[in-house]
C-alpha cells in the first residue's frame, strides 16, 4: 500500500499509486498516461509544505531522483538543475563551478523544484524570493509533451512556471539566474521583544541580511545579522550565529522539532507594527506557546502570486510544535495579518478562500487563466486546489 506524508506529519495520504520518477520520459509517460486514465497528479518535493498542496488519493509523483546540475553557465551566471534536487545538496554543487543562489532560507531540506513552486524565501531586503531567479522551466504538461519556456519568451507559461503550485504539470527542471561564489559571516546577539522592534529599521539599514527570533515565554530575540565577507571561511562551521563560510554553509539551520507554521507578508512599512501586534495577542492570550515568533524582510519582485509581488515586503511566522492544537492561535494571528494587508506563503497554513486569495494577487485571473488553459481537465489539482480555483 502507497502512503506519503509531510516533514511535520500533520498531511498524510493513501494514495492510488506513488510513482518516482527517475527520468524527464518517465514524467512525460506519467503525465499522458494519467490524461488517458482521467487519474489525478499531484507532485511531491521534500514533503516540508506545512499546506495541503500534496495529498491526493490517484497519483504521487515524487521527483527525489531527478537530482543534480544539468550544466552552468559561469559566464552568465547561470545553471539548468534537476528539480528534485534538495537545496542543500544544490549549494555544493554549484559552488564546483563557482556559482551560488542569491539567497535562500534558514531551512535548506527542500527541492529546488518546491520551493521555487512555493515562492520560498530568505532573508535581505535587496534579495528577492527563489521563484524570482527562475529564468527557464521544462515541464510535462498534461498532453505528455515536454514544453521549455523562458525569461526571453513572450509566453504566459512562464509567469505560471516560476511559482506554480505543482498545479500545471510535472517541472522536471529549471535554470536559475545565480551569481559567483560568495562568502557570509554571521554574528549575533540577544536581546528582549521591545529592544529587537525598534532597532528593525538600524538593523535593516546596516546589514545586508538580518532576521530574529523572539521567544514568547522569555521575552528574549535573537537577532542574526548576516554579511558578505572577504574573510576566509573558518571549519568546522561554528554554531548558529558565530558562522563565517562560503554562502550555503551559512543560510541554513537546524530545524529538527517537529512543528507545523503560519507565515504571513505584510508591507515591509507595516512590519514593526504588525510583530508588535502578534507579540500582544500571544503574550495576553495564547502564554504557552513556546516557540518563537520570525522576522524577516525581502524584495519585491514581479512573480505572479508571490507574497512580494510589487512591495518590498517583511515575513513574520508563527509556529507550533505539533503536539499542540495550532488552529485557536494561528487563526487569531491570521486576523491580525489580515489587517495588516498580509498575504500567505503558500507553503504555509492559512485559512482563506478562493475569493480571499484573489483580492490579494493582481494576477490572480492571469494565473488561473493559463493554469486552466494548460491543463483544462484539472488533472493537477488536489482537493485544496479545487477549492480555491476562480468559479
């Protein structure tokens, strides 16, 4: 019997058939295979969306073997990768040929192919989100064909492929626009809520990439100041926040409880008052949660349904060990993102709408629109995303 699950084990699915697919044919003979027998598709990456966007009861994809550069590009700066491939094997790779990203997450377990589908981010108000420096996509789309779109073509599919949900075919790789090889030096320091609010705008100012944590029960934020450097890099790589090593040494850290997440995006303006807002909610109403509350900032891009489209943006995440029922305080925190014009990460939890979720992204109509027209039976939609498809 099939059976998937996610990182947090919060989704979990018996599904008809979990199929790995281990070459961009075999996508291709899944996807038209699947149009004949009027299965349903659903790709998975690293399983670390805490969204239902992979359960699904016909078909699971899993893409874990289609890892690895494709080729690079050192002068442009670019590389095809496969995507199934974990980001932290990613960073190594590239570096062989002296490339890294322009940025990436605190968590590096997954799939250049989910996060980019998701809209997956870092930290750094001049660096974008990882959908942005997508430039090119093969995909097997529902017809069993493998199409290639890129940044140069006047195509709609592109704009779909760069965050796409998993829901217009089978992304079997993408090419990034990277940049050479960098090395980052962390430091930080500890100090209380209050403190760690009002000093966001120095911190920002001063450093190219700064983010906290603030811990509900002690009032305490560790604050994390990430710069790039000429110093050399310093092994075995320090704990979190002592760190001076190539670029992908430094991005990632350990996130070993188990836990389940709300993240919101709000104009980056809006962001010490919106943190200030969940930090009363939580102090006042919710004084058992024990894990931290995250502050970070990114760029604005021009991605369809990114949560920083048009908008220098600030992300602040909630989380919950999964232990705990995490509906009564994501949903009271939600309402406060809410009116603070706050728009989802999709690899997250929310608890909005179809309509909802329009009202939030301008290409909204666009994305479906061509989503629909790729794909017109829904073979890659799950349950979640038939709910909030446009009626």
């Amino acid at each position: 019997m099939a059976y998937w699950r996610n990182w947090s084990g919060r989704h979990s699915v018996e599904p008809d058939r979990l199929q790995f697919i281990r070459s961009e044919e075999d996508a291709a003979g899944l996807a038209l295979g699947a149009q004949e027998r009027g299965w349903t598709i659903r790709v998975a990456g690293a399983g670390h969306s805490h969204a239902p966007l992979v359960p699904n009861t016909q078909v699971i994809a899993d893409l874990s073997a289609l890892s690895g550069v494709i080729s690079a590009d050192q002068d442009h700066q670019r590389a095809w990768v496969r995507a199934g491939t974990p980001i932290y094997a990613l960073g190594p790779a590239l570096h062989q040929h002296g490339l890294a990203l322009h940025n990436q997450g605190d968590i590096d377990r997954q799939t250049i192919g989910g996060a980019c589908a998701t809209g997956t981010h870092g930290t750094g108000r001049v660096a974008r989100n990882l959908s942005s420096v997508v430039v090119g996509a093969r995909v097997a789309i529902a017809t069993g064909e493998i199409v290639e779109w890129g940044s140069g073509q006047a195509c709609a599919g592109w704009n779909v492929a760069r965050l796409n949900l998993g829901a217009i075919g089978i992304v079997t790789a993408l090419e990034l626009k990277l940049r050479e090889t960098y090395r980052m030096a962390e430091s930080a320091f500890v100090t209380n809520g209050d403190e760690a609010e009002a000093r966001i705008p120095e911190l920002m100012a001063e450093n190219d990439r700064f983010e906290f944590y603030w811990s509900p029960r002690t009032d305490q934020a560790f604050v994390k100041r990430m710069n790039e450097t000429a110093e050399p890099a310093q092994y075995p790589v320090a704990g979190e926040g002592k760190r001076v090593a190539w670029s992908f040494e430094v991005y990632p850290s350990d996130r070993a409880q188990l836990h389940t997440e709300m993240e919101y995006s709000v104009p980056m303006q809006s962001g010490p008052a919106c943190f200030r807002a969940i930090k009363e909610l939580i102090t006042s109403d919710f004084p058992d949660v024990e894990m931290p509350v995250e502050y970070r900032a990114i760029a604005s891009d021009d991605v369809w349904l990114s949560t920083a489209n048009g908008r220098e943006t600030v992300t602040i995440s909630i989380h919950r060990d999964i232990h705990h029922d995490e509906g009564p305080l994501f949903r009271a925190c939600e309402e406060i993102f809410l009116e603070y014009e706050g728009r989802p990460h999709w690899g997250k939890v929310n608890y909005l709408d179809g309509s909802q979720l329009s009202g939030m992204h301008v290409d909204w109509d666009r994305w479906w629109l061509e989503r629909d027209r790729l794909d017109p039976s829904g073979m890659f939609l799950n349950d979640y995303m038939r709910s909030i498809r446009p009626a």
